[in-house]
C-alpha cells in the first residue's frame, strides 16, 4: 500500500483561558485578538493570566487549547 500523506504542517498552539485567547509555542506566549491576530502589546494583566494557566497541570492545560499544533498535509 502506498503512503499518500506528504508531511506535517506545525504552527503555535491556541489557548483561551479566562476570556484571554493566546498562542503558546516557539515564540513563546502571545495574546491574541479575538479575531485570531496577534496583538500589538501584550501587558501585565496577560502575564499575570498567563502565569496562572501555566501553573496548572499539563493535562489541564490542554483542555483550554482551541486549535493550532501540528496538521498532516496530504
């Protein structure tokens, strides 16, 4: 049988915790708009939430992720 997937496409993953929607991977955390596009600024008030949800256990962490990982391309 022959194998018809072409590879993977990897991006950041998508969180939203307590209102705040960001993005979690290579370039580390970021808020995003609701819109799904980055924000100019990123302040206090995020890192403050964005530290609570980090705090958490990795398996919860996961149930607040909304998209974004790794997709098969085929």
């Amino acid at each position: 049988m022959i194998s018809t997937n072409k590879g993977f496409m990897c991006g950041s993953r998508i969180y939203e915790y307590k209102g705040w929607m960001f993005e979690y991977g290579y370039g580390g955390p970021w808020s995003l708009k609701k819109d799904g596009s980055l924000r100019k600024r990123t302040g206090r008030t995020f890192y403050k939430i964005f530290q609570e949800w980090y705090d958490l256990g990795r398996d919860v962490r996961e149930q607040y992720r909304v998209g974004g990982g790794c997709q098969r391309i085929r």
